[in-house]
C-alpha cells in the first residue's frame, strides 16, 4: 500500500472534476462506505503490531488532507458559477418595468402656450413671486382705494408691508419695461397668489401668463389678431371669439375675451351656464398712466397686454371640472396627460 500513490489517483481525479456531480462520484469513490479509505481503515486491526501506529496515522492524514482538497474544489466549482458567462443571456427572464416621469398639466399647457406665442415671435420672460407693493399696484395704475389693493384680497409680507406675493403677472410688465426699451414682445409665465377661499374653481395660488407687445403704430386690431391665433391653436379652428368691454386700471380701453362652448358649441349648456361662451382672459391697450411710470413717451409708443389663468384654459381644453385636481398629486389623475 503506497500511500503517495493514492495521493497522486486523488489529485488527478479532482483534476478532472468539472461539475458538483463528478465531485460527488470521487467523494463517494474515496470517502463513501465501501470507498478506498474505508477499506483503509478497515485494514488497520490486520497490520503487524509494530507498524500499525504508523500506518493508522497515514491513513489518518490521507483522510484530513483528501477533505481538505474536497471542500477547497467546492470553493472553485461555486465560484465558477456565481460569475455568469459574458455571452449567456435569459431571454425568459422578466425585464426591468421602467416608470417613467411625465410633465406635470400645467407645465404641458404653459410649454404649448408659449410655443404658439413663441411662433408668433414673443419671448419668455419670468418675474418674482415676492413683488414690491409698487410693481403689483402703483406701477399699474391700480388707485390706493382699489379693493385689490386689501389685505383680504392680497397676501402681504408680515415684516415688510411693502412686500407681497404678487397677486397677478402684470407686475412682471413693469419690470420688463423698465429695463428695456420698445420694441418688445413678451409673454410671462408663473404663479400668482390670492387668499381666496378653496372651491372647485378658486385657490389661493394658480397660474397666470402674461403678454406684452410694445411698440409704434399697435393697435386694438393687431390684439385682436394675436389673441385669436392663440384661441385657435388652443382650441381649434372652429372657436369662435368676443370681445367683452371691460375695465382694469392698466388698460384702456380693456376687454374681456369669450370663446364659443367648446362643449355645447355656443347653443347653451351647463358648463356655459347657458351662454354659450366662456370667457378666458382679460385684455387691452396699455394705459398712458403705466407707459409714464415706467418712462415710455406714450406719443410715440402703444402697446397692448393680456393675462389668463392657465389652470382655466386646460380645464376648459380637458374638460375638467375641479381646479384642485391639479395639485393634489394623484397618479390617476396626472397620468391621464
Ligand atoms: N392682470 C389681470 C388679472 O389678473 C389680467 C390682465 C392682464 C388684464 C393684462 C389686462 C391686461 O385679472
């Protein structure tokens, strides 16, 4: 019985190994009950007294060091199959459900908002929520006994009475025509603020966007035009227009803007509370009183302005009959854009 010999038989077949189940046959070939090292040891009680120590000992060792060789073949064999083959593929396996994020209504309806404005040559400007008292209502001609001008009516800054949250986006006219000098052409998307009580039509913060066109020789009908345009990007070709007289201190003279029903077509229908139109937007020239606040010879320049609520304009586009549906973030609601 040549022990190396052995060793030797052991480490070849291990050599071979490949798989768990070849481990397994020499496991069982060398360690099972009717394996090699059980004939071994069986063996022990017939060796010459004198050689028995020696020999039990060997087989001893052949035994710890073949389960030493064993466990570390293991080792290899299951780090083989944790990194997967560079060219194996599952196609059975289920894949990665993306989720992906979509813009938000109203964002949707300010971008197509601008593109139509945009196309007709008007640029984007944005002006600050916190406004001065000054550019909310002394720029634009709003009188100091303007009921807008109440604290019921406007969120004031606590510590700076001056301050304010602007309560429409015609401050942002002021401003612009301050730093810059006709012509011009803008319009002025953002949020505005009004401590109205919350129902299915009032928040206390919406949407405005805000035009500005200032230069020579503008008149009522180049308002016309331009609003018409955006009416029937919006809402297609077939709308119908009206203007309204109206009054705004910053205008002169001013309008209010109709639509025909887009639900009813203009025969009369709940949503148009019989009218058969729906007005969307204030508009019209702009007063001298703002041309001289801000510097501009109102001889020589006219122009003309408009806002509308944003919300309104997709609740009428999408038929949607609560404005507090846009902000309160259910999936089921925005996913429908
Ligand atoms: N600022 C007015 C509002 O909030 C809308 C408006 C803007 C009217 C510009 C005329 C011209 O009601």
């Amino acid at each position: 019985m040549d022990i190396n010999l052995i060793q030797e038989e052991i480490k070849k077949d291990l050599a071979g190994v490949t798989s768990r189940q070849g481990l397994e046959e020499v496991r069982v070939k060398y360690l099972g009950r009717k394996g090699l090292l059980a004939e071994l040891t069986g063996s022990i009680p017939f060796v010459p007294a004198e050689q028995r120590g020696v020999f039990g000992k060997q087989v001893n060792a052949l035994k710890n060091s073949l389960l030493n060789q064993i466990e570390e073949k293991e080792k290899e064999l299951t780090a083989k199959i944790s990194v997967p083959d560079k060219n194996f593929q599952d196609i059975g396996m289920p894949g990665i459900v993306r989720m992906p994020g979509a813009l938000h209504p109203i964002t949707q309806m300010i971008d197509e908002i601008c593109s139509i404005f945009n196309r007709m040559g008007f640029s984007v400007v944005e002006g600050p929520e916190v406004e001065t008292e000054y550019n909310n209502f002394t720029g634009l001609n709003i009188p100091l006994d303007h009921p807008s001008r109440d604290a019921f009516d406007t969120f004031y800054l606590k510590k700076y009475s001056k301050l304010l949250l602007r309560s429409h986006t015609s401050p942002v006219q002021v401003r612009v025509m301050k730093a810059q000098k006709p012509p011009l052409a803008i319009i002025v998307p953002g949020r505005v603020y009004r401590p109205d009580a919350v129902d299915a039509s009032h928040l206390f913060m919406f949407h405005q966007i805000e035009g500005l066109l200032v230069d020579t020789n503008i008149r009522f009908s180049d308002l016309k035009g331009t609003l018409e345009l955006f009416a029937k990007g919006i809402f297609g070709q077939d709308i119908k227009m009206r203007f309204r007289p109206h009054f705004f201190p910053f205008t002169e003279p001013s309008a209010e803007v109709d639509i025909s029903c887009i639900i009813c077509k203009g025969k009369g229908c709940s949503v148009c509370g019989k009218k058969g139109w729906l007005e969307i937007l204030g508009a019209g020239m702009i007063h001298p009183n703002v041309f001289k606040h801000v510097g501009y010879d109102s001889k020589k320049y006219t122009g003309f302005a408009f806002g509308m609520g944003i919300e309104r304009i997709a609740m009428l586009k999408y038929g949607i009959n609560d404005i507090r549906l846009f902000f309160e973030n259910d999936l089921r609601f925005l996913k429908q854009f």
